[in-house]
C-alpha cells in the first residue's frame, strides 16, 4: 500500500488546514534520519531532545531491522505509517509491524487468537504498533514539534484503522502506549487494556542514602543485607557507557543474553550484530551494569538512558551467585537513576519481587481495533473485568511498599 487516500488536517495555532497523505513504508531505512529526528521524542540524542525516548529513535528501530531481529523473515514486516504533506514534508509517524504470530510482545493476545480460530476465525495476521521485543511506554503517534499535536494523532490513529481495513486483517494492536494517548485511541474506537508494571520514582533523594531513608526500618534493614550478600564473594560492579562499550564486552555480554534468552524464549529475539549496531550510533544512550569476580564479567543488564528514565531490559549471567539479579538489575539502575539525576527507572514487565526494592505498581496501557463484531464484544467484556482486577491489585500491592507510612 503506498499512500491512504488524501485529505486535509488542522495543523497549527492558527487555524488552517494542511493538505496531507499517510504513506506506508516497510523499513526505516526507507525514512530519512534527519526528517524521523525532527518527531517528538526521537532525536538523534537526549541531549537535542527534551522529551528523549531512546526505543523510537532512527537508531533503535532501524538496528532491530538491520540486524535480522523484526524483519519479514522474523514475522515483523514493516508497515510503519508516514503522515507527510503533499509535498513530502513529515508531520508525523506510527511504527507498526504486520505480524504472524504474538511473540515478543509483552501484552498477551494468545487466548483471543486461540478463541477466534476455534470458532473459524483467521486472526493472522494482524497488526501490531509498537517497538518489538520491548515492554516500554513511549510515544506511539509521534508528531512534529510546532504542529497541532491533537489533529496528528488523530490522523494516524484514523490511519491504522484504514490500513487495518485495507489488508483485510483481524485486528490492530497498539501496546505501551502512554496516558496522553489513550483519549486519542478511544475516540477512534479501539478497545483500551490495562496492566501494571513496577517503576522506581526518584522523589528528589539527594543520594542512594536518601532513598533508604524514606523506607521501613524493616525493609530498609532487609535491603541492605540482601546487597551485602550479592557482593559476596569479592564481586565488584562497572558502569560501562558511552565509548567503553567495546566489541569484547559486548561479546561477554550477549553470552549472558543467549543464556537467559534461550531459557526464557527458546530463542533470543535479539542478534549479537544488533549490539553493535546500536553501540555505533546510540552508545551514550546505553548503561551496561557488569559484575565482576576473579577479573572477569560473570553477570549484566542492558539498560537505556532516555532524557528523564533509565529503562532496564535484558539480564544473563554465567554464575549463580544470591541476589545478585536484584542488585545488578533493580538496585544498581536506582542508584544510576538518583546520581544523574533521571526521575524514573522502568525495570521491565511484570515481577512483584520489584515491590520491596522500591519500584511501586504503575498502571501501562493498550489500544486494540477489532473488527469481527463476535470478537470485539468478547474481548470488550474481558476487558472490562480485567482493568477491575488489576486497579484491585494494584491498590493491594500500593499497601505492603517498602516505603514508610506518611
């Protein structure tokens, strides 16, 4: 498909209105750098960009292609969607992904696949914005900075329901997005999902021992001896970023990926060459946490600076040592988090074990368009009883943090 039909959108202040086009393209390397760095959210780095989220950046998103990761041959065909004037100048933009299966997504669609192919349904395939292999929030309907924000997301949500229609697939799903566009997604009729996440929110702690002192004496107690014990053994802890992200690293590295990853997933989602690539073009957006005994790496996380959040993603390790996953993972990421200053650290999907070490439930949204009526108001009704389940559990768990009362 290379164009949606034409029409026109209000995108400024005063109150005119600009002729446009959404045009769908199969790959990043088919959209200019310099044009994807002028959307919100994705400049070249979080220094140019006040609102940086390092998964929608050119870098990100065109490593995962390059690198084999979300290809055609993976099932993610790009159908990313461009909304640009008539004169080719860009406005805005939603990555999407055709797709054949629900791997790597983190917001569970098996059950509604499964449902609707008993009952003779073909819910392959479907459509899918969102950044692949990564439970993060982050703009989705990414627009211009100096346009009329509203009317562009407007545009592309309305987009996707057009495209949605014109492949003839099931369905569309829109995951991770964020609170300021959920509205946006329901105006247009998409279903809206809720699950949780636990986020570490920086309350202005001068330092990591502010942090402890606005916990339980209890749970502060506890959290000290569970760092004590993970360091055992002479294990030391590295910050690697920026231009000490070597080659050798990122080798012993991606060994402990493949471990967790092939454990996890039977096969990791991510290549040894995507590491590169994105050590080439976003290494200062980068945080290897490392743990050393005997001179040599024995566990990691990847994490990625953006310009208010340390986001934590994979971990692997070569020897088993307690507690050790807590404290490179969720500790060492707050203690980053306080001395640059970053309000929030995102410590990846699920996990209540989070709850004590300070990262507290927060509430992730999802948008879904639906077009078999039988399913839609099968999954409406699902939904409903699950955002009641969840806004439950989350007030239970908001009750036992680790911090004190008041």
């Amino acid at each position: 498909m290379a164009d949606a039909q034409k029409s026109s959108i209000r995108t400024d202040s005063t109150g005119e209105n600009t002729e446009f086009r959404i045009r769908i393209v199969n790959s990043f390397n088919d959209i200019d750098l310099d044009d994807w760095s002028g959307l919100c959210g994705t400049g070249r780095s979080k220094e140019e960009c006040a609102q940086y989220n390092p998964f929608v950046s050119h870098a990100y998103l065109s490593a995962l292609e390059d690198a084999g990761c979300a290809t055609a041959d993976t099932g993610w065909l790009g159908q990313h969607l461009l909304l640009e004037t008539t004169s080719g100048s860009l406005l805005g933009a939603l990555p999407c992904y055709l797709k054949s299966h629900s791997q790597g997504e983190y917001v569970f669609d098996h059950g509604w696949a499964d449902a609707f192919e008993r009952a003779g349904g073909h819910y392959y395939p479907k459509l899918q914005a969102s950044i692949p292999f990564t439970p993060a929030t982050g703009p989705r309907l990414l627009c211009r900075n100096g346009v009329g924000i509203q009317h562009v997301r407007a545009a592309l949500s309305s987009g996707l329901a057009t495209l949605t229609d014109r492949l003839g697939v099931s369905s569309a799903h829109v995951t991770f997005v964020p609170e300021s566009e959920v509205s946006v997604f329901k105006d247009q009729g998409y279903l809206l999902r809720t699950d949780q996440q636990f986020h570490f929110v920086n309350d202005g702690y001068d330092d990591y021992r502010g942090f402890l002192e606005s916990l339980a004496s209890r749970k502060r107690k506890a959290l000290k001896r569970e760092r004590r014990v993970a360091l055992e053994n002479d294990i030391s802890i590295d910050w690697i970023t920026g231009s000490d992200l070597t080659e050798s690293v990122w080798d012993t590295f991606f060994e402990f990926y493949m471990d967790t990853g092939s454990r996890k997933w039977g096969r990791p989602y991510l290549t040894r060459e995507f590491f590169s690539l994105i050590s080439q073009h976003m290494a200062k957006d980068i945080l290897l946490v490392m743990a050393k005994r005997d001179q040599r790496y024995v566990a990691g996380a990847i994490n990625f600076i953006g310009s208010d959040t340390l986001f934590g993603r994979h971990w692997g390790c070569i020897e088993d040592h307690p507690f050790l996953h807590f404290e490179v993972c969720y500790h060492q990421a707050i203690e980053f988090a306080i001395a640059n200053g970053l309000r929030t650290v995102e410590a990846g999907a699920q996990g209540e074990h989070k709850l004590s070490r300070g990262y507290m439930p927060v509430r992730t949204n999802s948008a879904h368009l639906i077009r078999h009526s039988g399913l839609k108001n099968a999954v409406a009704d699902y939904l409903q009883h699950e955002r009641n389940d969840v806004e439950r559990i989350g007030d239970l768990l908001r009750q036992h943090g680790p911090f004190r009362k008041g």
